[in-house]
C-alpha cells in the first residue's frame, strides 16, 4: 500500500507519476523538518531544541525501541510523520504545522504505550490493538491523579530505585554538598535515563519527598522585587476538585487544564484518524473509537488564557519604548563606545587591573541621554537597589537593559510574533524589502504544511528597524568583535565580566528578560492600576500579552476585518482559530456555567439602576417573548444562560464592567491550534 504525501521535500524518492511512499519501506520516510534518518531512535526536528526521545523505557526495564514493541514504535512515528508531512483526504484530523506539537504528540503517544505495557495490555505484535474507550478513561483517570510520570511509568521506576537505596541505606550518596537530590549522581547509581529524572513533575517530587529533599522544595520564592504588586493574573497549573462532582470511589482528588487533557485526547483520536491509511500496517488490529473533551468534563478545569493587559497599560509600554530608543539609542551607542576605549586604556596601563578600580576612572561623556538621566558612572547599582535608587543614580548598563527590553516590547508588538519566534533572531535578520520597507526575518515555528520557506519577513517601522540596528550596535562593542550576522540580537550579558574582557555570545534566557522587563516598568514607571485596591502594575511575565494585545487591537480598530492578514500575521492555521484568539475570555472572567447566572442576580440587588442593568440583561439573555421577565427570576435566568451555554455561547465581562455574548466558533479539542 502507499500513502500521498504532501511535502516537496520527498519528491527525490517518490514514484515520477505521483507523490506516494511505501507504509513499509521507511527508509524512504524522511521530510525537511526532520534532521534524523526516520527509524534513529532519537528525532532531532529542525529549529526545535527538544529532540523526541523513542527509547523509552517501560518499568520492567525494557524499552520502547526493542523489537517486540516495533508495531507500537512504528505506529507512533508514522503518525508524528504524517500529522505534518501530509495526510488523506478522507482522514478527519487537522495537520500540525509546528514542531513543539510534534514534540507533545510523540510524548503523549509514548506514554499511552508505556501504560499499556505498564499495564500487561500490550501484545506482541499488535501495536495499539488493546486501546479502547474503557481503557483509555483508566488512562485519563490516572493522568489526573498522577499526571504523565503515573501513566508512564517513570515514577514507579524512580520511586522503586530510591526505595532499594533506602533499604540499603545509601540514599545519601544521590545527594549534593547541600543534601538536596543530585539528578546526576542518581542516574550515575541507578542506570535512570537523566531524561526521566529531568522531567519528573512537581507532583511526582512532592509524592517521593519521603526519600529525598528536591530543591524545589529547599528554595524561596526568588526573583526580582518590582516596586508594586503585580496586576497580571496568574497562570493556573493543577488544581485540587474537593467539589469536582466525581464519586468517592473513583478517588480524584485532583483537576488539571483543559487543555492538558484536550492535547491527550486529541493524540489518542489520532490513532483513529490514521488507522484506515495504515489499516495494512500497525493499525491492522486497532479498532477506531472517537473520544472528545467533554467526556472528561468532571476531571479538567477551564484553563486561563493568556491576560489582557488593559489597553492603557499597552499603550504606555509601546509609548514609553517607542519614547526611549528613539531619543536614546544612537547616544547609547556612542556612550558604550567611548566608555569601552576607556576601560580597554585603562586595562592596558594596569599590571592587575581590578574591575572596581577601573570603573572608578571611567569618565560618563555628556550628551542628551547622559544628562538627562544624569549619569556619573558606568557599571550598575549593588544587588538589591530599589526601583527609586536604580532611577536616582542611572548608570549606563542599566540604560544598555531597559534599551535592550524596548526593543523586544516593540518587535514582539509589531511583528505580532511568539517569545520563541523572536529570541533567535540574530543580527543579520534586519533586511529591506523589494518595497524600500525594512523586513525583520523570523524562523517559522509555525510555517506552512508545504514546509517550502525557512523564514518569513515581518514589515515593522523605521524607527524600529533603527532601534535594531542600535542593538547590534552595542552587542558588537560589548562582544568586542566585528559585526558578524549570525550572533543574537538578544545577548544574556550586557555588562563586561570581572576580567573586564569582552562578553561571551550567549542568548538571552526567559528568567533573564523577564527580571528586565520588571526592570524596565518600574524605570520608565508604567502608570499603575487599582486591583483589589491595592495599587499595582502590570508587569510582563507573561510576555505573550503585548502579541494578544497586539491582535486585538487590530481587530477591533478595523472594524473587525482583515482577518486573513490577521491570521498572518499570527501564523494561525485558519481564521477560525484566529477569531477565537481575539475574541474568547475578554478579561479572564468569562462565565461558563451557572455561576453566571448568580453573579448577574447578585449584581441586580446591588444595582441603584435596577431598571437600565435589567433591560440589558433581558435584551442580552432573553426571549423575543419574555424580555425582562427573565431578568427579574433568577431561576429563570439561570435556566436561560445554560440553554445559550449548551448552544456553544460564552458570557464575557469586559475590564469595563459590560456584559458580553460571545458565540464560541472554535472546536477547543483541537490542539493543532493551540497558541
């Protein structure tokens, strides 16, 4: 049997007629995303950092890629292969245009293996054949109360390892200098492959702390301090269901995120999406069954999405680093150029040359950005200065952060891209287009299914493209070599080291940014808010808000249309998924159940305008028939919100305090469209 494979990459290998490969001769499956030859048993994908991993290993000891586990090996690659290589006509699954959702496919398939063979479910020779719908809600049950490390297995396997060093009395020896659990030195004693021990979860950690002390657990809460209480919601990870609604007997004490169980759901469905084109293959005894999120609905709570941040705290950020490189960037340059002379004369006139010493001679040269902030001297405060001392004696690293911290605000604003879209790109990304437009090269994360183009250009403002070629500028004197276009344009190390020699080519971290970007709001002072009434402010670490309000934005200030170049500029699979993008959960309050309906009687007895909040409510939630009669009877009320609930409509309340009824497009168990 052959398979039509959509992708230009295996034309040399395919049939002159049509694009067609054997299910059974894999040495011809190979794509341009895949840096591997198809049976290695460790994938490496192109520009993705994580390799996928088929030497997994079961608790027996045994691993996924022994011969007797070929039918379930081969049925998870080729799946993985084809979600993004190409796929039927007839089958009903969506595509994955990105390499983490191949990465999360393949971990979620492995582990349903694992649990099979886990589980003395899994015979020779019969890959997937003993998945069915009661086996999988045994599945899904576990994940909840154990997560991945339960289904897997891997917590068994390092609970079993530590309870033999214990009867042997030699847990100290898996330990650091501090007593804390050493990943290394455990694999080192046990055979434990580091990468289960790297990933095991909190939840598995807190489980095993009868036998060790994780450093999860030793350590503070760490981080920087900003000058006010964050405004940004925090993003929920597992929750405990007290009130779940699920029996005593079925023992689930615990929800996790929709969309945790959605990405398990959907990767179990997949074996039921590719099991007619491999029906001759792996999936020959496999017998298809359909599951969807609400079968689940009990065990999963609604995860947030990402935060709106309010359009006054937006527009003050792009405000205020629109404001600061464009004053500011060509003086920092030559600030840093001078300073950097000064520091190299004085290294050379030093037989032992001490960086406190010499930083006390470097003189500041005046122009418009040094004597505005009034700045005497070069390297940065103590450790631990306030926010108000950091801005009553500026120094030129700290200005060298906050100019490096705009110029991410504005090209993660501008070009509407991801976190991990824009931290790779390097100096050499800053291009003019055939238009006289300056374009900023981008590697695709989320590309086309033809996989055709290696990198896409974003359109973004002079002054933008300005403020880059500024910070390459200064990455070039701090890195002490000539512009070269490969190097990152965001560099973890913006002052000179001890030794005062040149900084080490280092991309930049997420921890690292994000302490700057606290750094920079609390520089530039962000107007604050009032939440709960404590006056705070919204600091970005959760830095996908600026590209939602990006989007947004957009959206609303075109009178909701363009939404094809809208999805874009997102790089969203269809407009759909970008319609739910810009619409769903207006302010993290979006009201699903008949909690709705008490929050709105609540607020009729609290209103002094009883009759204008009633009339809105009836012309929102009512009947042609009924009007404000359903408004004034909470039950029926009630009853009227579930009815629109079940028909796919969501209640919003927006930052403003108005009421909203969205109808929800999207289909949420599609994780292809995750963003």
């Amino acid at each position: 049997m052959h398979l039509y494979i959509g992708n230009l990459a295996l034309a040399p290998t395919l049939s002159q007629n049509e694009y067609n490969i054997d299910i059974e001769d894999l040495s011809n499956w190979r794509a341009n995303w895949l840096n591997s030859d198809f049976n290695a048993h460790v994938w490496h994908l192109t520009n993705y950092k994580h390799p996928i991993n088929f030497n997994a290993r079961f608790v027996n000891g045994e691993r996924l890629t022994a011969p007797k586990y070929s039918t379930l090996l081969n049925t998870i690659k080729k799946i993985v292969f084809l979600k993004r290589s190409g796929h039927l006509a007839d089958i009903g699954g969506k595509q994955a245009t990105r390499s983490q959702v191949q990465y999360s496919l393949a971990r979620d398939l492995i582990a349903v293996a694992q649990y099979l063979v886990n589980n003395d479910l899994y015979t020779e020779g019969f890959g997937f054949a003993s998945m069915t719908k009661t086996v999988f809600d045994d599945f899904i049950k576990l994940f909840v109360q154990s997560g991945r490390d339960g289904v897997s297995g891997h917590f068994d396997i390092v609970r079993n390892e530590l309870e033999k060093l214990k009867s042997a009395r030699n847990l100290g020896s898996i330990n650091d200098s501090k007593g804390l659990f050493s990943p290394s030195k455990f694999s080192d004693a046990t055979g434990v492959d580091s990468e289960i021990v790297s990933y095991l979860s909190a939840t598995s950690k807190d489980r095993l702390r009868e036998y060790c002390q994780f450093k999860e657990h030793a350590k503070s809460v760490g981080g920087v301090k900003p000058e006010y209480n964050n405004a940004t919601p925090l993003k929920e990870s597992r929750q405990e269901s007290a009130n779940s609604g699920i029996g005593a007997d079925d023992e689930v004490t615990w929800k996790v995120s929709d969309s945790r169980v959605a990405a398990l759901v959907s990767a179990v469905n997949a074996l039921s999406d590719f099991q007619i084109p491999l029906k001759m293959a792996e999936l020959a005894s496999f017998q298809p069954f359909k599951v969807t999120l609400k079968d689940y609905e009990k065990w999963y709570y609604e995860s947030r999405r990402t935060a709106n941040i309010p359009t006054e705290s937006a527009l003050a950020y792009i405000d205020l680093a629109v404001e600061f490189v464009h004053k500011h960037g060509n003086n920092l340059v030559e600030t840093l150029n001078d300073c950097k002379k000064q520091i190299d004369n004085e290294v050379a006139s030093r037989a032992k040359p001490r960086k406190d010493h010499v930083m006390k001679c470097i003189s500041v040269p005046q122009n418009s950005t040094t004597l505005y902030f009034n700045v005497h001297r070069f390297n940065a405060l103590k450790t631990g200065a306030s926010a108000a001392e950091k801005r009553d004696e500026v120094t030129v690293e700290m200005l060298l952060e906050v100019f490096q911290a705009s110029v991410f605000i504005l090209l993660t604003t501008f070009a509407c891209k991801r976190f991990n879209d824009v931290m790779p790109v390097i100096h050499g990304a800053n291009t003019i287009g055939f238009t006289g437009l300056n374009f900023i090269k981008f590697g695709l994360s989320k590309s086309d299914p033809s996989e055709i183009l290696s990198t896409v250009g974003r359109p973004v403002p002079e002054v933008i493209a300005d403020a880059f070629d500024n910070l390459v500028e200064i990455n070039n004197i701090l890195l002490g070599q000539s512009n070269d276009p490969s190097t990152h344009l965001f560099q973890a190390e913006l002052s000179f080291p001890s030794s005062l020699s040149s900084t080490q080519d280092r991309l930049i971290s997420r921890e690292i940014l994000i302490r700057r970007l606290v750094n920079f709001a609390d520089f530039v002072e962000i107007p604050t808010v009032n939440v709960g009434g404590v006056e705070s402010r919204w600091y970005l670490n959760r830095m996908h808000m600026l590209r939602r309000f990006f989007a947004c934005a957009y959206y609303h200030t075109n009178d909701k249309q363009g939404i094809p170049a809208l999805t874009w500029l997102m790089g969203h699979a269809d407009t759909i998924q970008t319609m739910h993008y810009v619409t769903q959960n207006l302010s993290n309050a979006e009201m699903t159940s008949s909690d709705a309906a008490n929050v709105i009687a609540n607020k009729l007895n609290d209103s002094d305008e009883e009759k204008d909040f009633v009339q809105m409510l009836s012309d929102l939630f009512g009947e042609p028939t009924q009007e404000v009669t359903i408004a004034r009877n909470p039950a029926r009320l009630e009853k009227r919100i579930n009815e629109l609930i079940a028909k796919g409509y969501r209640v919003v309340r927006k930052v403003s305090g108005e009421l909203v009824l969205l109808n929800s497009l999207p289909n949420q168990e599609d994780v292809s469209h995750a963003v």
